[in-house]
C-alpha cells in the first residue's frame, strides 16, 4: 500500500492509528509533514484565540484545544449587562461632573439610609443636599419660569398701576387679559397696608382654581429688575389677613373635593353660571336636578341668597326633600380662608330638621353640632 497524500494526514482529525516504533527509529518525512501541519494549524488556533479574547465587550470565546490538531471545540457565549460588567464601567468614571450618575451605578454599594440617590433606580426628582445644590435647582427653575408665557389679569388696581403691567406684559411677551380665563396664570391685586387683598369676582375665580395671587409690587419689582422674578415672597393675603392664596395653590387636595352642590339662583354678587365655575374649580361637583341632593351619604347642600326666595321653601325643602339649604356666601367664606367651615352659622332653615345622613359628614361641617345638643 502506498503513502497517503500529505493532505489527506492533515484532515484525519479523529482517527487514529496504532503503530509500534521503535526508539531508534528515525521519523520519516510522512511523520515530519504531519507534525508541521498540526504545528501551523494550532499557532492559528492561538493566535485566533488571542484575538477573541481581547474583545471582551461583544463576546466571550471559549476555545479548548487538544494534544490532536483537530480535536478543536469553539463555543460563543453573549453576555449579558449585570451589575458585576456595569461596575466595571463605573469604576472607569473618573469625571468630576458625574458623581451621582456613578453613585447610582454603584451596585455595590449598600443602602442602609434607604437613600433615593443610592438606589439602582433614582428618583426622577434630584434631592438638593448642599447649599450649592439648592442654589444650582433654583437657577434651573428660575430660567425655565423665565421662558414661561403667563397670562395675567388685574383686580382693584388704579389706572396707573393698570397702564404699568400692562407695560410688564409687553416688555416680557406676556398675555394679558381683562376678564379672568382659564388660562390666567397670575392675578394682580390691589392691597392694603397689611397685604390684604378684597374679594372680587376675579379673586374668587383665581383663588378657586389655584392661581398665582400676588401685589403690585411684584409688578414693581419686575420692572425694576427689568425681568421676572420670584412670585412667593409677594403673594397676596384674603381679606380676612388668611394666606388662602398660598394654601390654595400648594394644596394636594382640592377644598371642596367631595361635595355636591346645587345652586338656585338668582345671586346678587355672583352669577350663576360663574358660581359653578367657582365650586367646580375648587373640586366641587355641581349638578342641575335638586333632587340628585336626596339621600346623599357624602356632603350635598343647595345653594341660595335668602333675600331671593322665602323661607317656608328652604323648610319644605330640608323636610321633606331631605336637602340641606345653606347661604350661598358658606362657599366664599371657606374659600376666603380656604378652610372648610361648619355650616350651623349659614344655614337656611332650622338645624334640627336637617337629615340624619349629615352625621356621615366630615367633622369640619358639622363640628358645631354637639355644642348646641
């Protein structure tokens, strides 16, 4: 038999021959050739494996290589984004400017103050910790309220103070407007020596739908500085020297959240159909059938100016219909101070026919109760 081709030594990966040979045997050419190929073929091998190895972002290569040039097995393997390679990113920030974004990459790190910064996750909201933080936020806040587009509307203003913020509007591409909107961002008013401010139609309306309410002088201030600044340190107080505005504005829950009202008109101050923008601005629910107030667990009461309708129908009504009347100006009382109020003082007919649903009620309302048992 003769000598098989050199090729053919190089692709018998898995087979092999037994062959007796002697110590002193010299290594024929066949043998050399072989020996070459499985030498050339494993430098590759190697060399390959080198190469895999040092991209470590894409890919792992698992390469096993064996004493026989072909008993080679290659696998791949794609990892994956834990916490133990996206450390390995974040020790490699060395950025001064990013020291939350690394801190809260910092798997490793413990929690034990249950720190919202620490966590894999972050709040959306940036915690100011330092005095350099705080300053830095309220700079943001600033220029972005700066590009704001208010709308803005006077109360109770001379004609002069008028004519300057409606200067103050032009100069800063604001709107302003002669009636209040829905779309007003910020009531001026006119105040007395204490700051208080007098209970117009459009003070109602603002204070209702949780509108900036401030002085003149922040209109003064702004023209003086020749741009906007901060409305908080200006803000208006009720008549009653109450920061109604103020809690109004930061208040999580509306006043008159959970109420149904109806209002039977006419009112003399109020209209109508502004007194349900009112009541349903500060959360109210408002509905057009007087009966839909009948056997209300939750508070329900019907709206009206005792001058315009007599007495007997207020009793007939709490009686009979089981609906409590009250005085239209409850609603602006406690939007006055923007704190509810008990109803005792303005009811329209006698406590003592009133409906026993109104025990369900919330004490606010109905505080006054036990003081006159």
């Amino acid at each position: 038999m003769g000598m098989p081709p050199l090729g053919l030594s190089c692709s018998l990966t898995n087979t092999s021959f037994v062959k007796t040979k002697s110590k002193n045997e010299a290594p024929t050419s066949t043998d050399n050739a072989s020996a070459e190929c499985h030498s050339l073929k494993k430098d590759k091998l190697l060399n390959e494996t080198s190469k895999q190895q040092k991209n470590e972002d894409d890919s792992v290569i698992v390469i096993s290589v064996s004493d026989s040039a072909g008993d080679v097995t290659e696998g791949r393997k794609t990892t994956l984004e834990t916490p133990l390679t996206i450390n390995k990113f974040v020790n490699k920030i060395t950025c001064n400017s990013t020291p939350l974004a690394k801190k809260s990459l910092d798997f490793s790190s413990q929690n034990a103050d249950n720190d919202p910064e620490e966590t894999i996750c972050p709040s959306a909201v940036v915690v100011a910790k330092t005095t350099q933080e705080r300053e830095f936020i309220s700079q943001c806040a600033g220029m972005q309220r700066r590009r704001a587009k208010f709308c803005v509307a006077g109360s109770c203003l001379m004609a002069s103070q008028q004519a300057m913020l409606k200067q103050l509007c032009f100069q800063m591409n604001w709107t302003y407007v002669d009636k209040y909107t829905k779309d007003l961002t910020h009531l001026v008013v006119g105040v007395d020596k204490e700051n208080r401010s007098q209970r117009s139609v459009k003070y109602m309306c603002a204070l209702a739908s949780s509108k900036w309410i401030v002085t003149f002088a922040w209109v003064e201030k702004c023209l003086s500085d020749n741009g906007f600044v901060d409305e908080e340190p200006f803000e208006a107080l009720d008549a009653m020297g109450e920061p109604a505005p103020r809690r109004s504005r930061l208040a999580k829950t509306k006043l008159l959240q959970g109420i149904t009202f109806y209002c039977m008109g006419p009112f003399s101050i109020i209209g109508i159909d502004t007194l349900k923008d009112v009541l349903e601005a500060a959360g109210g629910r408002v509905v057009d059938d007087p009966r839909d107030l009948q056997a209300c667990r939750a508070p329900a009461m019907l709206l009206a100016e005792p001058g315009n309708t007599q007495e007997s129908r207020f009793t007939y009504l709490a009686m009979e219909l089981k609906i409590v009347p009250m005085n239209y100006e409850w609603v602006l009382i406690c939007l006055g101070t923007y704190t509810l109020k008990p109803i005792f003082d303005l009811l329209l007919c006698p406590a003592t026919l009133l409906p026993s649903a109104i025990s369900s009620w919330p004490s606010e309302l109905i505080s006054s109760c036990d003081d006159e048992e």
